[in-house]
C-alpha cells in the first residue's frame, strides 16, 4: 500500500510537469506539519490533566494526519470526471451525515450540536459536506453553463434548495460560526464559476440579512459581539479566552518564548490546540513564526488563483475558488478572532488546529485542488501543443 502510496504520490506531482501542482503540495504538507509540532506543544497540559498522558491529543491528531495523507493522495490522482460523476452521491452523503446530528448519535460542543460519537470516534459532519457542497455547486454550474446568466437558472437549485438545504441543517445545531464559514465557500464558488452579479449579490444581501437575524435574536451572540466591541473588557467572563488570547500573542515578541515554552497554555488560554492555536503560535514562535504563517496562507491563496486561472472548465474555477474562500478564508477569520478583529466564531485555523474531521476534511480539499490543477497544467500544454500545430 506504501509502494502504490509513493507511485501515485509521484505521478500527482509529474501530471502536468507544472510547479503548481508541487507548490500545493509543499505549502500543504508544510502547514500540516506546522499544525502537528503546535498541537503537541499547545495540547501537552491539558491532555495531562484530562488523563490522556502529555501525548493523547498529538496522536489523536498524527492518527487523523496518517489517514487524511493516503486520502489526499488518492483525491490528488483523480480525474475531474471522477468529481463530476459522483458529485451528487456525495452532496446527498453529506447531506445524510450531517442529519445524524439530530439522532442519539448527535452531541453538543460548546452549546453547538455538529458532532456526532460512533463508539470511541467523534467526528463534525459539516466538514466532509463543505467538500461536497463545492463540488456539487461547480457540477451544477457546469451542466447548467448554457442558461447562466438567467437568475432563475443560476439560484436554483444550487441556492435553493441545495446551499439552503446544508445551511439549515448546520444552522439548527446553532453552529453559526460554521454556517458563516460555509456560507462564504457557497458565495466563492459561485463567483468564480461565473454566476452573474445580479446574482451574487441577491445571495450576498440574503445571507447578511440572515446572519444579521440570528445574532440578534440570539442573547449569547449579542454578548460576544457587544463584548467584542467595547474591547471585551470583562476578561474573568465573556472576554476570558480573547483576552488571555492577545495576552499570549504580545508576550512572544520577535522571536517568541520558545517552543513549548508558553504559559497560556496552562490552563488559561481556552481552546489553546483547536480555535486559539494561532496565540500560541505567537507566543512560542513570536512574530516571525506567526508571520511564516500568514505568509504561507498568502502564498496559497496565490497557488489557487493561479489554478483558476488556468483551470479546462467552469467547474474546476467553481471547485477551487470554494475551496480557497474555505480554507483561506476561514485561515484569516481565525487568525482575525486571535488578534481581536472579530468576535469568538469558533472557527478552527484549517491544517493547523487539532481536531481530527476538520483536518481530514482539509487535506482531501486540498487533494481535490491538486486534481484541478494537474488537469489545468494539462490543458494548458494542450492549448500550447494546438498553438504550435497551428502556426
């Protein structure tokens, strides 16, 4: 299984013969690993004092990190006509997943019902339905190319009811921050999929109008967001974790205090491996390892513009501008919490923050990219070849 491992691994990064493909791949391994030294560091005091030993939450994680790899791989090595093929199958398992939240299966976290428990295994269905929404938005986009440009056309029925449809259900467990999240990714897809801007921004006016109603009508939300706003300046309540989160980040300095060597972690920074690993970043690592990590977020976000650029069709545009605004977006929402720009969401920092689901969910997107861009690369040296032949 190795050796089949490496052959595919290999023929991901000769596909095209594009540097790409190989910029993907080191910018997402290198954020992986990243995520696995601080999740090992941020997560040693607390996994000690829940009684999983100083390493429970790191091989949790490793476990998670060795099973989405293989998964990455084999995503990296598919054809876009793999994607398009089972593109509802898998919009409707997503679907069916996230359901089972609702079900005795289904637990809260943090006031949110997303999880669902199978034994001794946990795991947030709204992470493996954000793949197959994209997926399935840029098929339909695909198919529906000829009659785009009609709003009727272009809302139904990726809007309604398929974005409405997951929306709802991750909204009734009371995720807002991960409906947001999704919400966006829905917006990105369909913008770089070429939807009218009659269009986008009916959807745009909708899901801020939406947003709008449900944190208003919910008292912890208007908490956080008040609390927000006047600097969350009761740090024993509300503002405890965003508080002591800036306090990590501005007692790193320049070059940090080390790594392994931070104090928040020690019971006072909540959420220290998953939602506000980010502080912890910037107090080991200082500024210049926070910074290496906007920067390699950046230069991703570059990598997939220049896919989407390049990409055969529609849906490959559609897939991997969902799946930027996704993972790069949700980056800099998280990073935005840290630092004070935004009210708690919590949103994890995607490749990098514990959690199992989350992490899986990242590298098969990632896969997925990758899958576009071979086949960007290859289109591209066809257009060349036709070029050539012509002159």
């Amino acid at each position: 299984m190795v050796a089949s491992a490496r052959i595919s691994l290999g023929e991901s990064l000769k596909s095209g013969s594009d540097k790409t493909v190989a910029l993907l791949w080191g910018i997402t391994l290198l954020l992986t690993g990243i995520g696995l030294i601080m999740v090992l560091s941020a997560s040693s005091i607390t996994s000690y004092t829940q009684d999983q030993g100083f390493l429970g939450v790191f091989w949790r994680q490793m476990i998670f990190a060795v099973v989405g790899l293989p998964l990455m791989i084999f995503a990296a090595t598919r054809t876009l006509e793999f994607w398009k093929r089972w593109a509802w199958t898998f919009f409707a398992a997503g679907l069916l997943l996230q359901m089972l939240v609702f079900t005795p299966l289904g637990f809260e976290v943090g006031g949110n019902r997303n999880w669902i428990q199978i034994g001794s295994f946990g795991a947030q269905p709204s992470e493996a339905l954000k793949l197959a929404l994209i997926v399935w938005i840029g098929t339909v986009l695909l198919k529906k190319e000829p009659l785009l440009g009609k709003m009727s056309h272009e809302l139904i029925p990726v809007i309604v009811p398929g974005a409405l449809l997951a929306l709802g259900l991750v909204l009734l467990g009371r995720d807002l921050g991960t409906t947001m999240v999704m919400s966006a990714l829905v917006i990105g897809a369909m913008f770089f999929g070429g939807v009218s801007w009659k269009s986008l921004s009916l959807v745009v006016v909708g899901g801020l109008l939406a947003i709008a109603f449900f944190v208003v009508t919910s008292e912890n939300r208007m908490q956080r967001l008040f609390g927000h706003a006047s600097g969350n300046d009761d740090y024993s309540g509300l503002g405890w974790q965003p508080q002591h989160g800036l306090w990590a980040l501005a007692s790193g300095g320049l070059f940090g205090v080390g790594l392994g060597g931070s104090k928040a972690k020690w019971n006072w920074l909540p959420a220290a491996d998953n939602d506000y690993i980010f502080a912890i970043i910037g107090e080991e690592l200082g500024f210049i390892g926070a910074m290496l990590v906007v920067v390699l977020f950046i230069v991703l976000a570059v990598v997939m513009l220049r896919v989407i650029s390049r990409a055969r069709d529609r849906f490959g545009r559609a897939v991997v501008g969902g799946a930027l605004v996704w993972i790069v977006g949700q980056a800099f929402l998280n990073i935005g919490v840290v630092i004070g720009l935004f009210p708690v969401l919590g949103v994890p920092l995607p490749l990098i923050s514990a959690g199992g689901t989350a992490l899986i969910s990242c590298l098969i997107t990632m896969g997925v990219v990758i899958s576009v861009a071979r086949d960007a690369g290859d289109y591209q040296h066809e257009l060349a070849h036709q070029g050539h032949v012509g002159r």
